[in-house]
C-alpha cells in the first residue's frame, strides 16, 4: 500500500496477501458477476497478475483439478494478460512467508503457481514474491 507520499504504509503481511488476492482472484469474479464475461484481455501490474490468473486458471478447468492444467489451458490464461512493470527492482516486490501463502490461497493455488513458474522462492527459502519482472503467464509484458 503506498500512504500517498511514496512510503509504503505498515500493514502485516497476511494482510497484504488478502488485499492481492481481492485484487486478482475476488476481482475477476466480481467482474464476472457484474456481467462482463467476455474480457479479451486484464491488464495488470505488480503483483496482481499472478493471483489474477488462478482466477482464470480456476475458470478454465475448476479449482479442484489446478494441478491438471495443460499447456493449451496454460496458453490461454497467457492470452488474455497483459502485464506492465514500473519499478523492476526486486526491493519493489513483496516477499510473503510460503507457509503463509499456502493458508491465505491453499495448497492447490501455490501449487499451479509453482508449477507455471509464476511462483518463485525468493533468496530467503521460506519466503516468496508472487512478482516476476516479466509474469510467464503473460502474453504482453510492458516495462
């Protein structure tokens, strides 16, 4: 959250990781129940876009079979993103506990982020940065 001066306010990081997650995966739902079925494509930035494509994932082939995406399947979640970047710096990006992201999105969610690659271990091998600088699940990236 930035506090409106360019300094990021203190807000805890489980918090942080539900704001996201109302973002990507509550905000294509929402989308959807306001009518708009047919968005060509979401434009996204930081690190929206990776939670914003399980909602898409989860469209395409149900939450519960996440693990059984195909490439096709994969390709067209690719499609429909478009992904921008303002500050490609890793000091940029949230980093969250993996246990944490496990209990805010589930096991099955992290999983088929990890397994695109849209998920990645940070230096630190429990903490995570759902931001890549350019997202794999993205067909247009813009820096």
């Amino acid at each position: 959250m930035n506090a409106g001066n360019g300094v990021r306010s203190n807000v805890d990081e489980r918090y942080r990781l539900c704001q996201e997650a109302v973002l990507g995966i509550a905000g294509v739902r929402l989308l959807r129940a306001l009518g708009h079925k047919n968005i060509a494509r979401f434009h996204c930035t930081k690190v929206t876009p990776p939670l914003l494509t399980l909602a898409l994932f989860e469209e395409i082939v149900g939450r519960p079979n996440l693990a059984s995406a195909t490439n096709q399947e994969i390709e067209a979640v690719c499609r429909q993103c478009v992904f921008t970047t303002h500050t490609p710096v890793p000091a940029a990006f949230d980093q969250f506990p993996l246990e944490l992201a496990r209990k805010v999105l589930g096991k099955d969610r992290v999983g088929i982020l990890g397994a695109t690659g849209e998920l990645y271990r940070s230096f630190a091998a429990d903490k995570i940065t759902l931001q890549q600088r350019k997202p794999k699940l993205s067909e247009t990236v813009h820096e």
